[in-house]
C-alpha cells in the first residue's frame, strides 16, 4: 500500500494541468464562506446570545464576523493568498469549537469547511483569477502581458482534495446508509424529501411520487457512494462521475433547506471537470480578434501596469494593448497624430477604425470587455465624463517617463511563498523520491485517521459492539475529537433511520396579541415548513436539537426562549403584550413509499398545546411534561 501510494503520488506530480479549476474553486469556497458570514451576522442575537437582544454575552461577535468576511474576501478575489487562507482556517475553527455554532447550531458543514479550508493551505489558489498573480506582474511593469506562460499546476492538487474530501466522505456515509430501513428499500431520497421541516420552497412532489424514479436515484446514489473513492479518477468514468455528482448536490441545494451544504460540496466538483474542458471553454470564451487596440507609452510605468491591470480584468481577451512606439506607424489612422500628442493619451482603435483618447480610451476598454459594460456607460455620463476628464488630465500630464534599459525587456519574478510552492514544487524537484515517500506517509496517516471513525461509529458502534469504557474506545474518541476540530473528519450519518424513528410530530409557534388575533411567527408556516431564512444552521436547531422523536423539555424551552425572543424584536412585537402559543401536529416517516405522502404531512391539522408568555424580559411555559406522548 505504502509503495503503490508513493509511486501514484510522483505519477501524479509530474503531470500538468491547467489552474482554473482550481482558482474557480477557491473562488467559490470565498464565496460560500462569505455568504455564511452574512448568515451569522443576520442571526448573531439568535446564534451567540443566551438570550436574543436581552443577554448579549458576546458584543464582539459582529466586529469579528465583519473582519472574517474581510478575510473571506481576500480568499475570493486571492489577494495576499496563503495569508487568507490560513487566517480563514484559524477563523473557522475558533468560532465552531469556542461559539455555540456547533453545539447549538450545527450548520452540517462547518467541518467539511474546515477541512477544505485545510487543503487550500497546500493549494495552488492564487494560480488562476486573483489578485496576487496582478501584483506579481505589477512587480515587473515593463514586462508584457503576453510574455507569461498560462499557469499550471500538478494534477495533484486537484486529486487529493476530491479523494479525501469527498471520497472518504462518501464511502463512510455509504456505510451508515446500509444501517438505515429506508435507504435500504431505495428510499434514502424520497423520506427526508416528505418531511415539512426539511424540504425547502420548491414543490417537488411530482417526483417524490414516482416510485420507481425514487428508487432509482436512491439506489444509484449508494452504488456512487461506495464506489467513488475507486474510480472516480478514472479517464473513463471520470465524466459519469462528475454528472452523477452534479445532479446529486444540486439536487439537495435546491430541494432541502440546507442549500450550504449542498453548496459546499458541489464547489468541488470544479475539480472533477476534465482539464480538456476547461482548455476548450476558455478558447469558447476567448476573442478570436481583439474588438479594441490600445495604444501606451512602453516609457512609461504608470502606463505599463495599467496596461497589466486592464489586461488583468480582460478575461475575454478583447483588447489587444500595444506599444506606441512600436506599432503605431502600422496604423494609418494615427498617423496624423505626432509622437509627442501619442504618447501622452492612451489611444484606442475599434473594429471600425474609429479614434478614442483619454476617457473615452477606457469607457471603450470597459464597454468591449462586456461584463464591465456599466462602468463604461457611467464613465461617459454628463458630469461624470468631465470630472474623469479633469482627473485624469492631472494624472495623466504628471507622470515621469524612464529610459529604456534591459529592464525593459527582461522578465522578472517575485519569490513565490506558498506552501505549495514550497513542498509541492521546491521539494518535489530537488528531492522527487523523498518527497513521495513523506507524502505517501501523509496520505496513509489521513486514511487511518478516517478508518477510525468508519470503522468505529459506522461499524462497531451500529452493530452494538462499541464498549464506551474501554481504553480502545477512549482513544477512538480522543483521535476522532482532534481528527474533527483540524481535519473536519467526523461520522457522517446524516438524516438516517435513527433519526426519523419516531419522528411523527413537529412543533410551530404562533402568538396571540392583545386583540386575540392569532398570528404565525415568521418561522414555521402552516405547512410546517421552516420559512426563509430560518435555513441552514437555524433549521438544524430547531428540526434536529429542539424538536426530534424524543423531546426533551430543557433544550426546548430553551429554543422556544430564543426563537420568540428572537423574532419578536425583528418584527417589531412587544413581546410582554402577546401570548405565544405552541403547536403541534401528526406527521408520519415511513420507510416504506406512501403515494403523496409530502401532502400529507403538509395537510394534517395543528392543535395548540401550550403557551408561552414573557414577563420582565423573563419567560415562563405552561407545556405538557411530556409531549412526546401526546
């Protein structure tokens, strides 16, 4: 095993491939962190308060999400890279282990996250679509755009992360779903689908009640489990794989309410594209001619890096930026223009052959470059068009102007830091054979640490054997805690038999004002269904923590505290002037297929039965001891 992986690793190594998979990957790991944190800054009173906007515990919280949403931004745009992403490791992991996120607050996959967040730390991020690879060049201004060789990465970067992430991912989620009545009869789908705490807006009971479709997408989706990890860097398979997979999570984003996690894992099927594809969608989306020529002075360093930035942004490779004093006598409609005038505008030809200059010179720029088109309109705005003019003129006729010397000419580059970099290019070349055998040590250390908590919680612990007080038992737990927090390794048996076991009542809140109208609070409807934007980490602590097939009063008092204190200031309710009623109504979890059976959980009828009233910011109940007998 050890020798096969250390081969494989150096195999793998030597091969190069494009960057963008893996720039658009980072790109939309910033993106999702990012939308998170509008989340969380959205619920901080609900998440981090003992009690919303009555005890606030922790005051600091929103600074600090508004400085990681900081941090998430420089990981999406990759501006000062392995900084961001480290930083955003530590962040994720302080404010899962020392908030109520997880204990509370689940979101289902803050530690998938965490462990993406680790493998950007080895990644080649900033390789493709960021920031650093502009200030790289801006570094060297006099160096021409075109002189850049197309970024390329070792395969690796792209296979370990799919493998370990998603792969081990899935084969231990496969094992847990053998345990599960329903996913057994195909049905691993189609219940959690017809149960109106987890279903999102869309209406999907056309298909929930096709049988046979059902069955179908419930038993391919175990066959793509267990069988991912082994082929799915198969050059044949490689394709079937990633559709399966596709249609898998975004099938979960769109038709449960738990779209970040459905979310965070389809991102990294942008590592699964083949890399022929991404060769031929950026020669799809690449200019066969430039519709604008631009004209700058080579002297010139301020030209030259806006040059490099304008470059930069043209990601459809529309404009074609050349230096004055090389071509400009090889277009006849400059030729009127003297060499002094030349070089102190930038001048611009379209596919028409008309002039622009100045301001109009980059209003142009922006409008060919399509998505920049708004900027463009703006600049040629009345009262917009001369404070630009005006402000431009004072850069413009300022600027200093160099010699030309070998500088000019000769392409240079900054060191690059990464870690990758580092262990993954330095190490490999200098020492190829010492470098796959660590890796390969890596590599095994990462599988004993998930064989743990496979073999563990998906096996031993499922089939009765697990001894709790046993010295191996206590071990396991111990690796599992440190394997979780840093790794994001942890049992993933989400919504199984045991879970929906007894799951035949669910919990509303409405409240009563002091006219005796009822009205519903904005968070389970009718229906039953949890409301936007009471998604994500919210729906897991009231559908999976507050109410479950055996509710315990403590935890939903509590919730019931936090959710009407919680909402009643976002609506604007007195919460001392109205009575909060508590609903409760039959459904059903089958594990066999009932026709319709969505429907029928969203019809059945509610009744109340208890209330809630805050006095002096203080909350008492009157609910029955045990409603799990009602």
């Amino acid at each position: 095993m050890y020798k096969l992986i250390s081969t494989k690793t150096l195999e793998l190594h030597s091969k190069q491939a494009p960057a963008t998979g893996i720039g658009l990957f980072r790109i939309l790991y910033g993106l999702i962190t990012l939308q998170e944190i509008i989340f969380l800054l959205y619920f901080n009173h609900l998440i981090f308060d003992p009690i919303p906007y009555i005890d606030v515990e922790f005051p600091m919280i929103p600074f600090f999400l508004c400085l990681w949403a900081v941090i998430a931004a420089f990981v999406t745009v990759g501006y000062r890279y392995q900084f961001a992403v480290t930083c955003n490791y530590i962040i994720w992991i302080i404010f899962v282990n020392f908030t109520p996120m997880q204990r509370d607050f689940d979101g289902g996959f803050d530690l998938f996250m965490i462990g993406a967040g680790f493998f950007l730390l080895f990644m080649p991020g900033d390789r493709a679509f960021s920031i650093d690879t502009l200030r790289h060049k801006l570094s060297t201004p006099f160096t021409h755009y075109s002189t850049y060789p197309k970024p390329t990465v070792s395969t690796l970067a792209y296979i370990l992360p799919v493998a370990i992430c998603l792969g081990f991912l899935y084969f231990d989620s496969a094992i847990h779903k053998m345990f599960a009545e329903h996913w057994r009869n195909g049905l691993g789908t189609w219940l959690p689908a017809t149960q109106p705490y987890y279903v999102s807006a869309i209406d999907m009971s056309y298909l929930l009640n096709n049988k046979l479709l059902q069955n179908a997408l419930g038993y391919t989706i175990l066959i793509f489990q267990f069988t991912f990890i082994f082929f799915f860097a198969n050059r044949r398979l490689r394709i079937a794989y990633l559709l399966i997979g596709l249609g898998l999570h975004l099938g979960i984003t769109l038709s449960f309410n738990i779209y970040p996690f459905g979310l965070g894992m389809l991102i990294f099927y942008t590592l699964l594209v083949p890399f022929k594809w991404w060769r031929y969608i950026g020669r799809l989306l690449t200019a066969k001619q430039p519709s604008l020529t631009v004209f700058y002075d080579q002297l010139c360093p301020l030209c030259n890096r806006t040059v490099l930035i304008l470059n930069h942004f043209d990601i459809f490779s529309r404009i074609d930026f050349k230096n004055a004093q090389e071509h400009a006598e090889h277009y006849p409609a400059l030729a009127y223009i003297n060499n002094e005038t030349l070089l102190t505008d930038l001048y611009a030809l379209d596919s028409g052959g008309r002039l622009y200059s100045g301001v109009d010179t980059y209003a142009q720029i922006f409008i060919k470059m399509a998505y920049l088109f708004p900027i463009g309109i703006m600049l040629r705005l009345p009262g917009i068009h001369q404070f630009a003019l005006k402000k431009y003129r004072s850069i413009a006729d300022s600027r200093s102007r160099i010699p030309c010397t070998s500088i000019c000419l000769t392409p240079q580059t900054l060191p690059d830091t990464t870690l990758y970099h580092h262990f993954f290019e330095n190490m490999a070349t200098q020492k190829p054979n010492a470098f796959s055998r660590k890796l390969a040590k890596i590599l095994l250390a990462l599988l004993v640490l998930q064989l743990n908590s496979s073999i563990h919680y998906a096996l031993i612990y499922r089939l009765n054997a697990d001894i709790p007080q046993s010295p191996i038992s206590q071990a396991s737990n111990a690796i599992l805690m440190a394997s979780q927090t840093f790794l994001g390794i942890t049992p993933h048996a989400l919504y199984l038999h045991d879970h929906f076991a007894g799951y035949d009542h669910i919990l509303a809140i409405s409240y009563t004002d002091q006219n005796g109208t009822e009205h519903w609070l904005p968070f389970v409807n009718e229906q039953g269904r949890l409301l936007a934007p009471n998604w994500g980490r919210v729906h897991s602590m009231w559908a999976n923590i507050a109410v479950t097939p055996n509710i315990d009063n403590k935890r939903l008092h509590k919730f019931i505290m936090k959710v009407t204190a919680f909402w009643s200031q976002k609506i604007g309710l007195n919460i001392n002037n109205v009575v909060f009623n508590i609903k409760l109504k039959r459904i059903d979890a089958p594990s066999y297929w009932v026709y319709d059976q969505l429907h029928k959980n969203f019809t059945s009828p509610w009744s109340t039965i208890g209330t809630a009233k805050w006095i002096d910011n203080r909350i008492s109940f009157d609910l029955p001891d045990n409603i799990n007998q009602l």
